[in-house]
C-alpha cells in the first residue's frame, strides 16, 4: 500500500476516534450567496427579506413538525413526497417539540392572528429552514413557497442530480382573498377522477383554496344521486360530440373530495339550475311541463332547456339532490347555478331561485349562483358569482351580498389566446396572459369594492377540451396569474415584473409534466444548475 494511502487511512482512524469530542466529521461545504428576493415566487408574498445566503438539503436532512399533531404530519409528508423522488433522499417525517439539530426543515405552528388560516412566515437560514403558521392550511400554503424556492427539477418524479439550495432570508406573507379558486366542467366532456386530482394539484402549487366542479349541464349528468339514478345512469351517458362521457359515484366524488381537503382545497359541488338541465331532462320526463322525456343533447348551444318550475315535483328532485350533495360535502357551499335560463320566464325565473336558495340552506349550506341569481332576492349568506352582467354584482352587493369574480373577459379559461389557439371560444374576448393578468377584482365594477368581493376564480369550460394535457393548456399559464390577483395585494401586482417570473415558472411546469401554452410575451427560462 503507498504511504500516501496509510496516511489517508490513519487519519480517517484517527479521525473516527476522535470524532465524538472533537467534531472532525466530514464538513459540508460552506453556504453559497444566494439573493431571495430575486427567487420567482407565485403569488408574489407580502414580504422578502433576503441575507445573501443558502441553506441545502442533503440526505441526512428530515422533516421535523411540531409534536402532538395528526394534521401536521401529514403536511410534513406531503412535503416529503414531493421531495423524495427528485431528491433520491429518503426523507422521513419526524415530530420534534424543540427546533431541530441544523440542516433540517421544521413546520411549527405559532399564535399570530395577523396570519389567519392561510398566512405563514418562512425563515430560511444556512442552518435550518423553519416554517410557521397559525393554522395548518397556512403551513400547507407555506410548503408550496418552499417547492418554489428549490430548483424547477424537484417537481421531477424521477432521480435529479443536486445540489438542492434555498436562497436564505424571511418571508412573511398572508393572502388578500379568503376565496381563490378555478372551476372544472366536467359536465360537457366528462373527466375522469384522476384528471380532476391532476387539475387540483396543480392549482395546489399556487396556494388556490377552491376547485368548483360544474357536475350537471345540458349534456350531462356527472354525480350518482341515489334517490334519482336515472339521472347519472341515463343523464351521464354522452357528452359533447357524442362520446360516451360518464359519471361520479358518490364513492368517487367522496375521494376527490378527501384528495382536495388533503390539500386545504374544499370542493364547490353545482348543479346548474332551472336552464343547462336537458340531462336531468332526458333521464326523468316527470321533470318537463308537458312529462316528455327530452332526447340527449351532444351539441354546445345553450339557454334551450328548463325544469318545470311550476310542478311540486321539481322541488322534491331538487330536495332529494341536494341532500345527498350537501352530505358528502363538507365545504359549507352549493353552487345552484342560474345562468343563462333564457326559455325560463322571468316570473317563473325568481320565485325558482328564491325557493331553491331556502332548500341549500336547509341542507345546512351557503348558496352560490352565478349573476343572473341576483334578480331573485339573495338569501343572506348568498355569493353572487360575476361572470356577465355588471348590474346583476352591482344588484347583488345592494343586497348584502358578496361577488366572487369571474369576468369572462379577463377570468375564462376556456377562451381562446388568440387566434391561433386550436380549442377554446372566443365570444367574450381572446385572453392572453397579459390580459389575465392585468384587472383587479376590486376595481373591476364600479359600486363593488374590495370589501365586496368574496375572491377570484377563473373557470374552465370543456366544450372544446376532453383531455386532461388539452385543459393544461388553456389552464396554463394563465393560472398562477389568477392565483396571485387572488392571493397578492393589487399594489403589489405588475405586469412588467411579473412576466419575469413567470417565465422564471417555465422549468417548473416541464418539470411537472404540464402541458403550457408557451406565450410570446413571455421570456420563458431554460433550468439554469445553481452553481456549486
Ligand atoms: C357561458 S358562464 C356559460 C357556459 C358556457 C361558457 C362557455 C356561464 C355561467 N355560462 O354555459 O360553457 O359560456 O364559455
């Protein structure tokens, strides 16, 4: 053996033995300048305050929650499920009463009002990356920062090579909107449960707390209601183009349920009513005027079909409906739909919604409807939707109630970029990122004031889409713009800035496999390695 090599290995002896009282175990590299305020977060937070250092995962970090907490463990997983694949560590989740040894991640929770449910304070230093909220579903906020503030390529499912550094620093953040959410029509072209999980995850990443499912229309019938089976056995059997669409059983429904509560996300269940409904339609004639079964309906016109509103029975369904909705939902809303019944007469239109509101309610829930609801007399605790008609919000917020905002110009996923693009409509506007990303929910109509609006949600129409990569396309990249006008504070929102970030996000979406529209307005990054 060389002498070189028997002094390599008395030293490591020597070393091994001596390393209980001396500490002279292999040294980790030293922290790396890092600027954390020049990281591409979104939604952009309340406030960075960067210290020009970093902290690195390795495979001897953990993931340490505050002890005594069920809920928190399974934050902590999430978070270590997300990072395991990529990372190739094998990251455990631990509970700790005490702040870690250095070189871990800690999720602790701490009393501080001014963060809410959903506000979290993030400190990052080269010793230890430490999150705190005040309630859980702001630790599961915070963990998607800490996604972010990793290279695009933890988001791989695969094996990536590191080094895996956060810029070190603080940042405080809180969102403006207690409602920020997308919506899913699943109603025109069915999808599948997992494509709905895929669509929640996604809006996930950027700390959306809303997923609407649009579960009944013209077309079809998406959920099994056990007292009216026709309606998804018969109603659920087609879809746009004439496709064999499909249903949700109650156990599937409950699954997506669990899945978005598991990510802070609560589920809107609609059923569109009186209009969008030839599917109920067609599976029960007792729920036409004159008792014939209506035919199936594969085409995209709207505004032709109506429930009888002037039969007994029509409430017993909608009763029967919404009990079984309301018991496996346990989001405290209901969405009832309303739009666009244009062969609903207008005095037969308002004492419809009137009645309906007080059935949601006696199912223990808060109605929602979209805009044209409005015209009725909204039930207090009723959310007026803003999709069309700026008199109808302006109507609703004369009422006392509040507007969750989704202009169609500005927030409809399902229109076109411009076009170019191959799906989506076009009859409210083309809407490019730009144009998505520049309104304020505050300002958009003039008599509702910030104190009027609910939030945001940005809708996904499926005339045009019946695959889950086509949805990621009209979905992305608009979405982390929805996001931050519902999370950031409008002073804080700026086209010019925020188009750098999110072309900062490009890596990130090829890393999560998503389908993006890849806009020209948009300077999208190539994954740059962070330097040893
Ligand atoms: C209008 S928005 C509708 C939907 C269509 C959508 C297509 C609303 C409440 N009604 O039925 O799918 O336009 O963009």
């Amino acid at each position: 053996m060389p002498t070189n090599r028997i002094t390599y290995y008395s030293a490591t002896l020597l070393c091994a033995a001596l390393l209980t009282f001396m500490g002279c175990a292999p040294k980790k590299a030293p922290p790396i300048s890092m600027d954390l305020a020049q990281e591409s977060i979104i939604p952009i937070p309340v406030s960075i305050k960067a210290t020009n250092s970093s902290f690195e995962l390795t495979d001897a970090s953990e993931i340490y929650v505050q002890t005594g907490s069920e809920e928190l463990l399974k934050i902590g997983q999430f978070l270590a499920d997300k990072l395991n694949p990529s990372t190739g560590f094998d990251f455990t989740v631990k509970a700790s009463t005490a702040i870690p040894d250095d070189g871990n991640i800690y999720l602790s929770l701490k009393k501080d009002a001014a963060l809410g449910d959903e506000g979290y304070t993030l400190s990052i230093t080269p010793e230890l990356v430490h999150l705190e909220a005040n309630a859980p579903a702001g630790l599961f906020r915070g963990v998607q920062t800490i996604r972010q503030l990793l290279p695009a390529k933890i988001e791989m499912s695969s094996k990536q090579e590191g080094p895996w550094r956060m810029a070190s620093g603080t940042i405080n953040d809180v969102p403006v909107y207690a409602f920020r959410g997308a919506m899913f029509d699943v109603a025109r072209h069915f999808f599948s449960v997992e494509d709905t999980k895929r669509y929640i995850d996604l809006i996930a990443a950027y700390k959306m707390n809303v997923m609407h499912l649009h579960l009944s229309d013209d077309q079809g019938w998406r959920i099994e209601i056990k007292s009216w089976p026709k309606l998804a056995e018969h109603g659920g059997k087609t879809q746009v183009g004439g496709g064999k669409g499909g249903y949700y059983t109650q156990e599937q429904y409950k699954d997506i349920v669990q899945y978005a509560l598991d990510r802070y996300i609560t589920i809107i269940p609609e059923i569109d009513m009186p209009g969008h409904t030839n599917a109920a339609l067609a599976a029960y004639p007792e729920l036409n005027c004159d008792g014939k079964a209506r035919e199936l309906y594969t085409g995209t016109e709207v505004g032709f079909s109506t429930l009888c509103t002037q039969n007994e029975i029509t409430y017993k369904f909608i009763d029967d409906v919404m009990r079984e909705l309301a018991a496996m939902t346990p989001g405290p809303y209901i969405h009832i739909g309303g739009d666009e019944s244009h062969v609903t007469k207008k005095e037969d239109y308002i004492p419809f919604v009137n009645r309906v509101q007080n059935i949601v309610l006696k199912h223990g829930k808060q109605v929602i409807g979209w805009d044209e609801i409005a015209l009725g007399t909204l039930k207090k605790g009723a959310f007026v939707q803003h999709w069309a008609d700026v008199d109808n919000a302006v109507n609703a917020v004369k009422q006392g109630s509040k507007v969750l905002m989704s202009p169609a110009r500005k927030a409809y996923m399902d229109m076109q970029y411009d076009s170019t693009t191959k799906w989506g409509l076009h009859w409210a506007a083309y809407i490019e990122v730009d144009s998505a990303y520049i309104w304020d929910p505050a300002t958009l109509a003039p008599g509702v004031t910030q104190k009027d609006v609910l939030g945001i949600e940005a809708p996904l129409w499926s005339e045009t889409v019946d695959q889950i990569d086509e949805v990621e396309y009209m979905v992305f990249p608009r979405l982390p713009g929805y996001a931050e006008i519902g999370w950031s504070a409008a002073s804080a929102r700026n086209w010019g800035e925020y188009k750098k970030r999110l072309g900062a996000h490009g890596p990130r979406f090829t890393a999560m496999g998503i389908n993006y529209y890849p806009s020209k307005l948009v300077e999208w990054k190539e994954e740059k390695n962070q330097k040893n």
